[in-house]
C-alpha cells in the first residue's frame, strides 16, 4: 500500500511538472531564453554632414536569405545584367606578402589620401577582406559595372566593411558622388544594402584637391541621394559579390549618374566608414593618422585604420596627366627610334660615284 501510494505520488508529480512546461514553451509565450527570429538592431543613425538618415543595421543572428527574397520580391523596374569582370584592369598595392609582419610594403601616400591600411589598429593585423589587389569598370547601354578583387578573406567578415565606388564627374580631383554598400553580400544583386551619397557645396578634397588640408572641418558627402531602395530611381545602385571570381565585389550603377566622361576610384573600409568625413586625411595630422610602413616615424597606424583606397582611372576621356589622383598609365611606351645619320657609302673607291652628282663624268684621278 505505501509502495503504491509512493509511485502515484511520483506519476502525479512528473505529470504537473510536464504541463507545467508545457504552459511556459506554448504558443504565445515566449522563451526567455530564446530571442525571437525576427529581432533586429535599432536602426544607428549614419552621419550625412547635414543631416542623420536612419539605417536598419542587421542583427548578428539575421541571416541573409530573408534580405534576399525581400529583395527579390520588390517593385524594381530595372535590375543589373549577369556580367562577368571586364574592362582594363587596374592594380593596387598587395600587402599579403608583408601582412604577416603587421606592415604594408609601400602604397601608403597621407599627403594625397592613397591608404594602404588593411590592418587593425595598432596592433596591426592583417585583414585580407579589405585590401584590394586590382579593380576594373565595363558597361553596357543601361549601366556601369565596377569589379573590385580582394586579396582574400570573407567579404561578411564580422568587422562589417563597407565597400565603394568614388565619382569625380569634373575630374578636378574633388569627389562628387559616392556608391557606398554595406553587408550583408551576396552573389544576387541587391539594392537595399547600397547608398549613394553626393557632395553638394565642393568640400570633399578639404581646401585642396589631394593634399591632407588637416584639420579640416568641412561635412563631406553631406547629402543622400539614394538611400536602399528609396529615392528618385529606386534601382539607381547595385552591389553583389561576384558569382564566379572568389574575393571579388561588383557594383552597378546607372549611367545617368556618372555620365560619358568621369574619373573613378574603389574603398574597402572598417574603421572610420563615415563619408562625411571625405577625404581621411583632411580630417587628421599624419602624426594622429599614423602609418602602416614600419620605417616611417608614425608606425603604426592609429587614427585612420581599416581602410584601403586607390588612385583613380579616366573612363570616357583622355587623360592630360595633371588630374589629381589619377593612376599611373598601364599603356606600352613607344619604342625610340634611332635618331636618322648620314647614309653609309657603297662606293668603293669613293670616285665611283661622282657620275651620280655630277652632270659629265670626270675620268678617275692618275
């Protein structure tokens, strides 16, 4: 009897203490535990110069499928062909044979705002996701398309890096409008994670076109033109990660924005990410800035890390090579001539051929 009055006690216990579990894990109460599959950040507010624009910023546990089908599901009337990289390519500084030894090889030049820093600050680690090898522009009726190679690493990489694409449509050697994508990146095109910002009072070269103007207080791309989607023309900029080259971005833009004739440069950046603050070296002293060369006196880099720039290439015209910023030429040089001299004689004796200059032939000297 007290056996048996034992184990119901016990059946009776176990089943109270299932529904109670069962009450708290039911439909409509949440788990303490376990957050919700839609949360997602506050939105941060980006820096415009003149004014803040809210962005969703995607939570750690957000995945990238959802972003895509949204996308995909949208009201876009125009969306990027699948091209592949083209166009002359263009070479940046590769610092992965030196990333190893926390430096850069060279590359890094403050004074015109060309930065090879695809390290952590201070401690100078490598991050191949940032350093940017080569960069390439082709187009077809509709569009631009810029295809940036990384050295390596994840393009999702968890420092969030934002990458971009820099028009000078004046070629003055002032930025006039910036493509600038945030992640997540996928291999499908997407607006929604692309902003294009624009320079409205000429202040994204500080007071000169190249040279560090520090410290400068000027705002920037201090307007947003196109902002995830949202804007005059909603498909106005696209990114993606490229299908078939591994480590490499490609953007789209409508050529409406840059026009036939514009200068063009590309931004891998996870430190500062702020385009209000165009140009970096406007807004620090190089002793602030610091430097990723390690026989230069500001070794290492402080102030301005996490970043990787280039110079600029001509598209739609010919360069005089006087644009600030502007790459070196990758053409063949033409191949010297021998300066023109006095035709070897072939008249042997010499008087053999005096019947050719003069009008009655003289008989040979005795």
């Amino acid at each position: 009897m007290r056996r048996s009055f034992f184990i119901y006690s016990m059946l009776g216990g176990t089943l109270i203490l299932s529904l109670a579990c069962n009450l708290a894990t039911s439909p409509g109460t949440p788990d303490p535990a376990v957050p919700p599959s839609s949360t997602v950040n506050n939105p941060a507010p980006v820096s415009t110069g003149t004014s803040s624009v809210a962005v969703d910023q995607p939570a750690a546990t957000e995945t990238v499928q959802p972003l895509v089908a949204t996308v995909l599901a949208s009201n876009h009337t125009m969306t990027p062909v699948d091209i592949s990289s083209a166009g002359p390519m263009n070479y940046d500084v590769d610092s992965s044979s030196t990333g190893g030894e926390n430096r850069a090889p060279y590359g890094d030049s403050y004074n015109i705002n060309l930065f090879e820093r695809p390290f952590t600050q201070t401690a100078m680690t490598y991050l191949p996701a940032l350093d940017i090898v080569s960069f390439r522009l082709t187009q077809d009726a509709d569009w631009y398309y810029v295809s940036m190679a990384m050295s390596g690493g994840d393009m999702n990489d968890q420092i969030s890096i934002n990458y971009g694409v820099e028009l000078d449509t004046d070629h003055d050697g002032f930025g006039d409008f910036l493509v600038w994508a945030s992640p997540p990146y996928t291999t499908k095109w997407l607006a929604e994670t692309v902003q294009v910002y624009k320079d409205t009072n000429h202040d994204t070269g500080g007071a000169s076109a190249e040279k560090s103007d520090a410290v400068f207080s000027g705002d920037g791309y201090d307007s947003v033109i196109f902002d995830r989607g949202q804007g005059s023309d909603t498909d106005l900029a696209w990114v993606r990660l490229d299908p078939q080259v591994a480590s490499s971005v490609q953007f789209a833009f409508k050529r409406s924005l840059a026009g036939n004739a514009f200068m063009w440069g590309v931004w891998a950046d996870a430190g500062l990410r702020d385009p209000s603050k165009f140009n970096y070296n406007d807004r620090f002293t190089e002793t602030d800035a610091g430097s990723p060369i390690k026989n230069k006196p500001y070794y290492p880099i402080k102030a301005i890390y996490q970043v990787d720039n280039t110079c600029w290439a001509a598209q739609g015209f010919k360069p005089t090579g006087d644009e600030p910023h502007l790459c070196p030429s990758m053409e063949p040089q033409p191949t010297k001539q021998p300066k023109a001299g006095p035709t070897p004689s072939i008249c042997t004796p010499w008087w053999a051929c005096l019947h050719l200059v003069l009008p009655t032939p003289i008989p040979p000297p005795k």
